[in-house]
C-alpha cells in the first residue's frame, strides 16, 4: 500500500467520522451509532496494521540497528490495540 492508498482509506474513515457527528445531531438509534463507531474502529486499526506492516518491511529490515527498531516498535503496536 502506498501514501495514496493510506490517504484513501483515511478519507473515507474521516466521511464514517462525519456520517456518526450526522447520527447523533439527528439523534438516531443508539444501535445504529455504536454499530458506526465499531465500523471506524476496525477502519483505523486496519490502516494502523498496515503501517506498521510497511513500516516492518521497510524500515527494520533495511536498518541498521533492528533489534532497537523492533522494541521501538512493539512499544508503538501497544498503543495501537
């Protein structure tokens, strides 16, 4: 996935972000707006999981100092989930 790609998705989590503001202006169904909330949820942790997958790829692969990358990086991953 490349920045265009990441943009995209963000996009479209921030449409579900304004589509959830819209729900509770119009005081719609409390089910309805958690089940949204849950949808942007699981947006962002995918595009969260994906960064951080690239991030892997790229970055502690090629670097120099990976074993300080991934403990950089699993302290990240804990704020993530």
């Amino acid at each position: 996935m490349d920045k265009k790609e990441y943009l995209v998705a963000l996009r479209r989590i921030e449409g579900q972000v304004r589509g959830l503001q819209r729900m509770i202006e119009e005081e719609r169904d409390c089910k309805e707006i958690i089940s949204q909330i849950a949808a942007v949820r699981s947006a962002l942790k995918r595009v969260g999981i994906l960064i951080v997958e690239e991030y892997a790829k790229k970055c502690i692969v090629s670097g120099e100092d990976a074993e300080n990358e991934i403990s950089e990086l699993l302290k990240d991953l804990q704020s993530l989930f």
